[in-house]
C-alpha cells in the first residue's frame, strides 16, 4: 500500500501510510478518523475515544481485513499531501 511507519505520540503511537497520518494505536486499539468518506464503508463499525478529549473515530480491531483495507485506502485518497518541509 506504500511506505508505511509509526511515530510515538501521546503515549501511544500514529501510523502514516505514506506520510499521512492513518491509523492512531491506543491501549491495544486501533482507531481510524472518523472522516466523512468512511461514514457508507464503516456504518456498523463501533466508534470510541482513543484518549481524552480526543474526536470520536471508528475502531478498527475484529473487522475483516477487506474492510480495513478499504477503510485505509478510502482515507488515503481522501486526505491532502502532505505539505513539504
């Protein structure tokens, strides 16, 4: 899917998917912004807090690997490049 690496944030840790910010890894979780193109892809998803006072996003663990590549790709797509340092 690309070049894929972790950054530890917060205590947990991000994965960018080619520079972009995907995927937040919390206490063993794995949570995907809850971005309006997955709203069809990630309906019967359930939904939590990764931390406090953070966004609702969508939780990704015990759901079928199509559907979480799909849920990547979709976010992938939809998201800005990153801007160049």
């Amino acid at each position: 899917m690309g070049e894929v690496r972790t950054r530890k944030m917060m205590g947990d840790y991000v994965l960018y998917l080619d520079n972009k910010c995907i995927l937040t890894l919390c206490d063993n979780t794995s949570y995907i912004k809850k971005a309006p193109p997955l709203k069809d892809i990630l309906a019967n998803c359930p939904t939590g807090y990764p931390y406090p006072d953070a966004k609702e996003y969508y939780i990704l663990d015990n759901q079928p690997m199509q559907l979480i590549h799909d849920a990547v790709s979709t976010l992938w797509h939809s998201l800005p490049e990153p801007r160049k340092k």
